[in-house]
C-alpha cells in the first residue's frame, strides 16, 4: 500500500512540474507568437530565434522568419549563426582556464606571456597590460570593433592581424595608461587569442573547442567557420533586410564564434544556479573565479566585470553582438535565474532591442 502511495505521488508530482514548465513554454509562445512577426516586418529583419533558460533548464526555442530569403528556409534550433562580440565573452572563460590551470596570472605583465609578438614600446607602461584589464577593457589598447574579411581567401595571421594587416582596423597599440579608464578595445581579445595559443601551444579554435564549448555540449559551434555545417549556416542580411556577402574574421576571438540558439543557451546558463545553488558553469571554472569574472571592475562605472555588461537595474549580465549581416544578444537575469539568447541574422539591430525589452518586460514583472 505504501509503495503505491509513494507511485501515485511521484506520478502526481512529477505530471504537476511537467504541467507547470508546459505553461511557462507556453506563456512565453504566446507572448513571442503576438510580437515577434510583427517586430520582424516593421524592422524589415529576415529572422530571429530565441532561447529561454531557467536554471539548468531549457524553457523553449522560437523561431521566425528565414534563414535564406530566396530560398524561404525557416530558422530552425540547428541553424547556425555569426554571435559578433559575443565572442569575447566565450573567449573570456577559455583564458581564465589557463588561469585556474595555474599557467598565467591575471595580474602580471600580459608580455611576460607572450611570444610572437609583444604589446609595442610606447610613452605609456606596457608592464601595466594584464589579462584583467584587457577582459575589462581598461588596459589602455587600442582597436574597437573589427570590420572583417569578404573572402577566407589568404586571410593573415592572427601576428599580421596585430600588426594592423586588418582590413584598416589599425595596429594594436597602447593609446592611454593603463588602468585608468574604459575604452572598449577589440585589439585586446586579439591579444588574448595570442595568448591562449601561445601559452598552450594549440590553435585557439581548438583549446575553445576542447575546454568550453565541448564541455558544456555546444557541439554545433566552433570559432572555426571551416569545421562548421555550411548547410545550416544563415544567409546574412544587411541593415535593410537585403542578403549580403558573409564576413570572415581572423581576430575570431573578437568577433568570430559561430553558433545555434540552443548552444549559446548553454553558455548563457553558465552564470545560472543549479537546483542545490551552484553556478551551472562551476564544472569548467571555480566559483571564485566565476564570482571574480562577474563582478564590476573599477574604472568602468560598474558597468562592466571581466566578462561581461553589467546591468545593476535589471539584476542581469549579458553582452551583445554587432557584425554586418549579424546581431545577436545573451542576458542573464541573475535574480530571477534566467536567461535567453537572441540570434539574428541581420544588421537590424532593432529588432534584438524590441524583442529584448519583450522578455526582459514580461520576466521582470512576474
């Protein structure tokens, strides 16, 4: 009798928790089903795909529009995107790696660790760059946003690219004292993809591949767009929703990590709480240098960590992603603990914004 009992309860239980995420899925269609077409059509934006989190839970995928206009292919979960900055911050765990491995320090002289190539003699101290102020965007490089390749014919070395063979992006270079104040610097990730390859003797892709993305089952993306399924691939789109040509990117530690919408969910989980409390990614890094990497830095107003923006009013951490023909966006709610990822492959920025202030409107109030 007993054991029937304790059946019959696990039967009522276990229906009850399906029955309370089915409503939550569905609250969330049906706010996304009212919204999205028509903030796809106002915008002119082709498609876009959302992922929804709640711990270590995936609430639901939705997607809308195409992936390929001329051929009206539906986004799916499995296709693929270009993430922009987004990059930098996958970038981010893969070095702190080689800091929990003990192999680099985040305070010592970047230049100690480097060997191609080092950070230029200039009148400001070069000994001052470290790993923290580069993943903060306080160590005084130079270089914002990078512009890319139209061809992955003859690309440079990621050495060439620092040098300033980049497509006029300029040479990476100390243009104010460290640790002194915030200038976002796209150069700097370039020296942490050197770094990463320097110090552990494999291809940046590779180490990304072996210590972040294979570990938390982001097994559709890479950094490397030749090991990625060019099939899923969406086509990109320009500002007025018009196909363009793909860009290709050297400094893909910058800019240059493609990925799906339920992957990069994955990785937006990783400063989400497990069922006992535990940060979801404290299988990859320890919570020491989870909590250091998402707490504000000094210098930068307290809107960045060494990782990521920092949103005090909305409790949340995120970044977003800008290259032409893409935009995405990722953000954590860390109060609420959840999160969700929005891929679009346009350079209607608008779009991500409009759907963001959905979501973030609609969570925030319950």
């Amino acid at each position: 009798m007993f054991n029937r009992l304790v059946i019959i309860c696990f039967f009522l239980f276990t229906n009850y928790s399906y029955a309370e995420k089915n409503l939550t899925f569905t609250k969330f269609k049906v706010l996304l089903d009212k919204e999205v077409p028509s903030i796809l059509k106002k915008n002119n934006a082709p498609g876009i795909s959302i992922a929804i989190v709640e711990g270590q839970n995936l609430i639901g995928i939705f997607s809308y529009g195409v992936a390929d206009i001329q051929n009206k292919q539906p986004i799916s979960e499995e296709t693929l995107f270009n993430v922009g900055s987004i990059s930098k911050v996958v970038t981010s765990w893969g070095v702190m790696k080689l800091v929990a491995d003990g192999k680099i320090e985040l305070d010592e002289p970047i230049n100690k660790y480097l060997i191609r190539w080092k950070i230029p003699k200039s009148s400001f101290n070069a000994d001052k760059v470290t790993l923290r102020n580069i993943l903060t965007h306080t160590s005084g490089l130079s270089l914002g946003p990078y512009n890319g390749w139209d061809t992955s014919d003859d690309l440079p070395t990621i050495v060439e690219s620092l040098q300033g063979n980049n497509t006029g992006d300029g040479v990476v270079k100390l243009i104010h004292e460290p640790n002194t104040k915030w200038l976002y610097s796209g150069g700097g990730y370039s020296v942490v993809q050197l770094l990463i390859e320097d110090v552990s003797g494999v291809s940046f892709a590779k180490f990304m591949t072996d210590n972040i993305l294979s570990p938390l089952g982001m097994k559709n993306s890479s950094f490397e767009i030749s090991s990625v399924n060019a099939a899923k691939l969406a086509k990109p789109h320009d500002k007025n929703g018009k196909e363009t040509t793909m860009v290709y990117f050297v400094e893909t530690a910058a800019a240059g990590l493609l990925t799906t919408t339920s992957d990069l969910a994955k990785f937006n989980q990783a400063v989400l709480r497990d069922a006992k409390g535990a940060f979801i990614g404290s299988n990859l890094l320890s919570t020491s240098l989870i909590e250091e990497m998402v707490k504000p830095a000094p210098h930068t107003g307290g809107r960045w960590s060494m990782s990521y923006v920092v949103d005090s009013e909305n409790k949340s951490l995120g970044f977003a992603g800008f290259n032409r023909g893409w935009t995405s966006l990722t953000r954590s709610i860390t109060d609420k603990n959840i999160g969700y990822v929005i891929l679009n492959n346009s350079s209607v920025g608008a779009a991500n914004n409009e759907v963001d202030n959905v979501l973030l409107s609609s969570i925030r109030e319950n």
